[in-house]
C-alpha cells in the first residue's frame, strides 16, 4: 500500500517544530520554511510517476526521508539566514522538521518503511507502533479514506501538536507579559 501522512500534518509538525526551536518571538519566514522542508520529502512521489522503483534509493520514502537529507535540507536552509548561532539554530530547526517527515511516516500503518540512513543504508523501517493510517497519494486521497486518515491525524497527531503550541504560547506569554 502506498501512502503517507498527509501533507497538511507535516506542515504542521515542522511550524511546530519552529515554535519549539525559537525562544522568543516566532518569526513566520522560519515557520513557513519549517512546514515547507517538512512536506519536502514527499517530492520524491514523482517517481511514481517516472518509473522508480518504490523500494529504491530514490523511491517514495527513500534518500528523502533520510536524516542525510534532513541535515542536507537545513544546511540549504541556513544558508539564507543570519549569521552565528542564528544560522546554526535555523539549520538545527530546518533539519529537524525535514526529519519529522520520515518519523511519521514510520509512525504509519502502511507502505514499505522508510530508509531513514539513505545513502548508506537501503534498509527500510518502521517504529514498533504505527497507530497512523495511511494516506492515499493522488485523487484517491479525496475519498470516504481519506476522510478517515485525517480523522486518524487529529487523533494521534494534531491534538499532540496542538497541546505542544498550547502550553509554548502560554509561556511566551509568562515571559512577556504586555
């Protein structure tokens, strides 16, 4: 079975992940790349299209889920911002929220794993618990499945997620309180 979370819920992981990483005030060009490099491991659907094997190197789930990548994509990232300790915290940020990709996606109940040490490993794996159902890529994802799927995201994902902005908001605001 092909599939993944949806793209929605790794936008909102990686503006979390932003949140968490930015003590201060949230600047929103850091959220945006965040969720951006968080759906960009799903790029690689193309080779679906393009007759790539699914279990190759550069198969759905492959070198761009790996944490090679995830560091590659926040180096790339950090390249554009300031200087210093702000463009090793945004690379840091950036690398993680690339990686949250390919941790959901091995949180799912579906597919073929991911190849988190890609290139140096083509070994695929899952966590021990998958309690996300997987999303249907292309039209399919409109359907009475796909409805299940996010039903099964904001259970298991969201909320998470929204309790985590949560409780970060309400310790900026402790913090400046104006």
């Amino acid at each position: 079975m092909k599939g993944m979370p949806t793209i929605f819920t790794h936008a909102i992981a990686g503006a979390t992940i932003a949140r968490i990483a930015v003590a201060g005030p949230q600047p929103k060009a850091l959220s945006y790349a965040a969720a951006f490099v968080a759906m960009l491991p799903d790029a690689d659907v193309i080779a679906f299209y393009v007759g790539v094997p699914y279990g190759g190197m550069l198969g759905h789930r492959g070198l761009t889920h790996s944490l090679a990548f995830a560091c590659a994509a926040g180096l790339v990232g950090a390249g554009w911002s300031g200087t210093g300790w702000g463009r090793i915290r945004t690379a840091a940020c950036l690398a993680a929220a690339t990686a949250s990709h390919g941790f959901l996606d091995a949180l799912t109940n579906g597919g073929r794993g991911v190849a988190f040490f890609a290139p140096f490993s083509s070994e695929r794996f899952f966590f021990p618990v998958t309690p996300i159902a997987v999303s249907p890529i292309g039209p399919a994802f409109f359907s009475e499945r796909g409805v299940s799927v996010l039903a099964s995201e904001i259970v298991w994902v969201w909320v998470p997620l929204l309790l985590i902005n949560v409780v970060m908001m309400a310790r900026a605001r402790r913090a400046n309180p104006s």
